[in-house]
C-alpha cells in the first residue's frame, strides 16, 4: 500500500505536473509513519508471532506424543484383554491341576493315617492279648496253688504235720533244706 501513493507522485511528477508541497508532505509523513509502523510490527511482532509458533509446535509434538503414547496403552490393554481367555483357561487348568494335588496329598495322608491307625490298633491287641493271658496264668497259677494246697490240706493229718516239722527242724540243725516225704 505504500508503495501506490510514491508511484502516484512518481507519475505525477512524469507528467510534468508538479505536486502541491503539502500532499508531498502528507505523503511523506503517511510513508513515514508507514515504515516506523511497519518496522515496530516487524521487531516486536516477529518475535511474538515467532514465540507463538514454537508453542503451538511444541503443544502439537506434545499432542503427537501424548497420541502416539495413548495409541501403545490402548494397544496394550488390547493385548492383553485379548490373551484374557488364554489367561483365565491357564489359570483354571493351573487351579485344577492343584486341586488333583491337593486331593492326592490328603489322600496319601489319609491312607498314611488308617495304617497307623490299624497298626496302633494292632499293637493295643496285640497288648490286651498278653495282658489277658499274663490275667489267665495268673489265675490258672493261683488256681492251682489253691488247688494244691486243698489236695496238701485233705492229705495233712497230724501225724503228718509232726514229721514234716521234725525233718524241718533236722535239716536246720544239719545245715540242710528240709525233706517232703
């Protein structure tokens, strides 16, 4: 735009006309004040527009990063909502594997139990049957001493009685056990 009012003096001037000092004056000062305008916008308003565009690149690299940063989780959870079924068949087959373990162990143990049980159940027949005996002979013994003493007793008469005393009393005073006779 200022370069229209210097062509228009420049013609005029061509023309042989001869402008009026004030319209040259008008127009130097409009060219003027035209250059000062357009050298204060061009130094501050470079700068700024400048500053501006390197925000607004760094708010889109930003973005871009931001993007491509949402794209990999977004893919990521993708993958992994994708391997779920996998994940939740392997976890079933784990849980089932450890329950058959489980299972097994406590079987074993179980068995391992009744064994000892059957064998502490044999050790306390085992025992209740000696100890029933040992009561048998016991009593057959005391049974037969009894028995004994009676047949001893129904034999025994006095005279008797005297001569088992008398070889008692002999074999003390020879040093020697008594005789039954």
């Amino acid at each position: 735009m200022h370069i229209l009012p210097v062509m228009l003096l420049l013609a005029e001037e061509a023309a042989g006309a001869k402008p009026e000092p004030s319209v040259i004056w008008k127009w130097s000062n409009f060219l003027i004040l035209a250059g000062v305008l357009w050298y204060l916008i061009s130094k501050h308003l470079g700068p700024v527009l400048s500053a501006r565009t390197a925000q607004i690149q760094e708010g889109l690299a930003a973005g871009e990063k931001a993007k491509k940063e949402a794209d990999a989780r977004a893919a990521a959870v993708q993958a992994q909502l994708a391997n779920l079924g996998d994940d939740v068949a392997r976890l079933r087959t784990e849980a089932k594997q450890e329950r058959e373990r489980e299972a097994e162990r406590l079987r074993a143990d179980a068995e391992r139990d009744i064994a000892l049980v059957q064998q502490r159940a044999a050790q306390e027949i085992e025992s209740s049957g000696k100890l029933a005996r040992l009561e048998v002979q016991s009593m057959a013994a005391k049974m037969a001493i009894e028995l004994a003493e009676r047949k001893v007793r129904a034999r025994m008469s006095p005279e008797v009685e005297a001569a088992l005393l008398g070889n008692f009393i002999d074999g003390l005073s020879n040093g020697l056990a008594p005789h039954a006779e």
